[in-house]
C-alpha cells in the first residue's frame, strides 16, 4: 500500500565537527601526497581540514614547545587496499598517531607491505604469524588497530566466525576499525563483550562512502529538493584483469562476490541521502561474465520509511565507467556523479531547482581520509573520557555497518527467490 511520503529528517549523522574538535597532536600535517591506483569503489584522494585546538590523550604530556605523544596504532593484513589506500591517506595525517606495526600471516607478505610503509612510517615494526599477532594483542602501547584481512583469512586463527579476530583485539583493550560481513553474530558477540576497562573499546566499520564530502554536501541540500518521490542509483563498473582487485581469489569464492564488496557502499550513500531506512527490497540477479563470481548484475526495486520508492541497478561486467545517485523530489532533483578531472577521479553534485537554474560543484575523493581521521579523534576521545558513557561517531559505528549489509543481504535472498519480495532485518 502506498503511504504518503513523510517529511524527511536531514540530521541523522552529525556531519559537521560540533560533537567534538579534532585533536591536534606534534607537527603540522605534511603535503598532499600522491593518490595510488585503486578501484574506485574504494579509492581516496584526500584534502585537509586543519585542526583547530589541542587537547589531552591517555598517556599525553604536553607542555610550551613541547609535542603531545600520539596514540601508537598497528594494521593487520598487507592487501591491495593496505598498500595502495591505508598507508598513502595515513601518510597524509601521520601527525594524528604513531603507526607502530603491520602485522600479515606470512612473513613474506608482512615484509612486502612493511617495506612499502617505511617510505613514511621509518620505525614500523613487522609482525606475522600467531606469535606476530599475540605481541600486538598483549602490547598495551598499541590501542587502536586497522583491520584489513579478506574473511577467509580471519580464520587462519582456527575461528568459528570471522568476529572472532576483533573480538579478541577488543578484549585486549585496543580499539578496532574495520570492513566485516557477520555483522549479526558480530554485535551480539559486541554487545556482550566483557573488558577490564571502564568503558566498551570502539569496534568502527569502515564505510568511507558517509564521508566523502560530496554525500555529506548532497545530504545538506536534500532540504531544498523537498520531500522525495523517487531515486535512481546507476553503477556500471568494469571488473576486469586490469583492475587489482580481480586477482584477489576470496572475492571470487565469497558469497555475493563483488556486488556484495562493492553495492554496500552505495547503499550507505542511499541511506545517508534519505535520512531514513530500507524496509524491503525485491531483486533480480544474473550470473553474465563467467570470469566473475556470481551475480555480476543485480536490479534491485528499493521501498524506503518515508513511502518513496527508487531502483538501484548494479552492474560489474561492464565496459563503461558510471556512478549516479539521483533523487526526485517535489521542489527539485538532487544527482551526484562520479567523474575524472585531468587525472584525478572527484564528485559532481548538481542541485536541479524548479525555476530550471541549476548549481553544481566538484569535490576530490575524501572519504578514506576523512574516516581515518574520525576514528582517531574517537580513539583519543575515548581515552579522555574513559568511562562507559562515551558514545563513538555515529557513521563509523557498527550498527550503521550492520544496517547497510541487511539490505544487500536482503537483495541477494531475493535474487535467489526470483525476485520476491524481502523485508530487510531491523538492528
């Protein structure tokens, strides 16, 4: 039955920095670095919003011309995204932390990494192994961890589910981010989590996509459209053996394969556009490309809270290179593409007026970025506050995670049934 649209709410995530001013810790950030090659569903290229006030960490000293010590910080895996993103944006805000160690399951993979970092991070330490990982976990001046390990790799530590890695990095008082699918099992096992510190560590989900400074700008000006009517999400993205990300084997034998990998996050730029949540979904999905796991196309009709209705078509095997939101609404269009400037690919953001004038701008790829920095500022936050009360950025937190896949989750199970109707989980 359709329900009348309800006047949207434009103030889920708190975009701007009034919850908290960013920590400033030593020296000035360096320049710009150079963006490295990745797909562009997970390529950065980062600007700076330069800290405005200093305050004190756990374990900081600070004093006239004297520098704050850092929170010291390791990353596990030493993939593509790990060499290509992590350690260039981390070059780029290198006066936020220390990174301490990089930790991989063989000591031929941490070393390659390790080698990459060192450009940057001269006194990384190189870790592999379980004993490479127990030193990490029983280290006390290591209180933050990147997680980046593929899900079949997490249970390399004999695990009965993938959490079980950050669970354990958890227990041991260090805060975590990281991209994981069992979100279910996940918070369960979260929410119950038993530590001897006097608040719950940050488990964070890497979701770069609420960051990136054209959807928080799109999200500002979904107000001037009015309520919404409809949306179209196009991605048409080439998926070949000339992108990096082909050759990694456990996308191949993952369940969903690249829609799952690559459709969550254009489903968090929906829900941070709307305002609202996903209530069911019917999906039809084919299997084209052979070379591709399967689906590599998915069409999916998406039934949002407010009564508005949009489709979201989702295609891998693609020649051509496309990435469109556009949302209908009664006073206007709001649509964001992706686009190449020179050499570097950005955002488009174009308002749509009913007076037919239309404005638009440009923004550089941010997201990475920008969400490391969130979670650090969380991390000192943390260690400021120290007690259970502390609340960590809402778009990094895992309920929002766990959100996002429900509704890819809920697709794939309606591919699966031809199309029927699926009502997506509640967390």
């Amino acid at each position: 039955m359709y329900r009348k649209p309800m006047k949207q709410s434009f103030c889920k995530y708190p975009y701007e920095t009034n919850q908290a001013t960013p920590l400033h810790f030593g020296t000035p950030p360096p320049s710009k670095l150079a963006a490295t090659t990745a797909t562009l569903h997970h390529r950065s290229i980062s600007t700076f919003s330069t800290p405005t006030k200093c305050r004190f960490a756990e374990q900081a000293v600070w004093g006239c011309n004297h520098r704050m010590e850092r929170p010291q910080i390791a990353i596990l895996g030493a993939g593509i995204f790990v060499r290509t993103e992590y350690i260039p944006r981390l070059a780029e805000i290198s006066h936020l932390f220390t990174l301490k160690a990089i930790w991989s399951r063989s000591e031929e993979s941490a070393r390659g990494v390790v080698e990459i970092a060192k450009k940057f991070f001269p006194e990384v330490e190189c870790k592999w192994g379980n004993e490479g990982l127990d030193e990490i976990i029983k280290d006390d001046s290591i209180i933050a961890v990147l997680v980046a390990l593929a899900a079949q790799f997490q249970a390399f530590l004999n695990s009965s589910y993938s959490v079980d890695l950050s669970l354990r990095l958890l227990k041991g008082g260090k805060h975590v981010l990281q991209a994981i699918s069992e979100v279910e099992t996940a918070l369960s096992c979260y929410n119950s989590l038993n530590t001897t510190l006097p608040y719950q560590p940050i488990w964070a989900v890497a979701e770069n996509y609420r960051f990136e400074r054209a959807f928080v700008e799109g999200t500002k000006l979904m107000a001037d459209i009015g309520n919404m009517v409809n949306f179209q999400i196009i991605v048409e993205t080439p998926m070949n053996s000339s992108n990096p990300y082909f050759s990694s084997s456990w996308r191949h034998n993952f369940t969903g394969g690249y829609i799952l990998d690559a459709a969550v996050h254009y489903v968090a730029a929906l829900r941070m556009l709307a305002g609202c949540e996903v209530t069911s979904v019917s999906a039809l999905t084919s299997h084209v490309d052979t070379t591709l796991p399967p689906p590599d196309c998915m069409s999916s009709v998406i039934q949002l809270e407010n009564g508005c209705s949009g489709v979201l078509v989702t295609v891998i095997s693609a020649k051509t290179l496309k990435l469109c939101w556009r949302v209908v609404g009664l006073k206007g269009t709001l649509q964001i593409d992706i686009q190449k400037n020179e050499d570097e690919f950005g955002y488009s953001v174009t308002l749509f007026n009913a007076d037919g004038q239309t404005k638009s701008s440009n923004y550089p790829f941010s997201g990475v970025t920008e969400e490391l920095k969130t979670f650090f500022n969380d991390v000192s936050r943390a260690a400021l506050k120290k007690d259970e009360n502390f609340k960590a950025e809402l778009r990094i937190s895992f309920l929002e995670g766990a959100r996002d896949l429900a509704v890819i989750d809920a697709m794939l199970e309606s591919g699966k049934k031809q199309g029927a109707p699926i009502q997506v989980k509640k967390f």
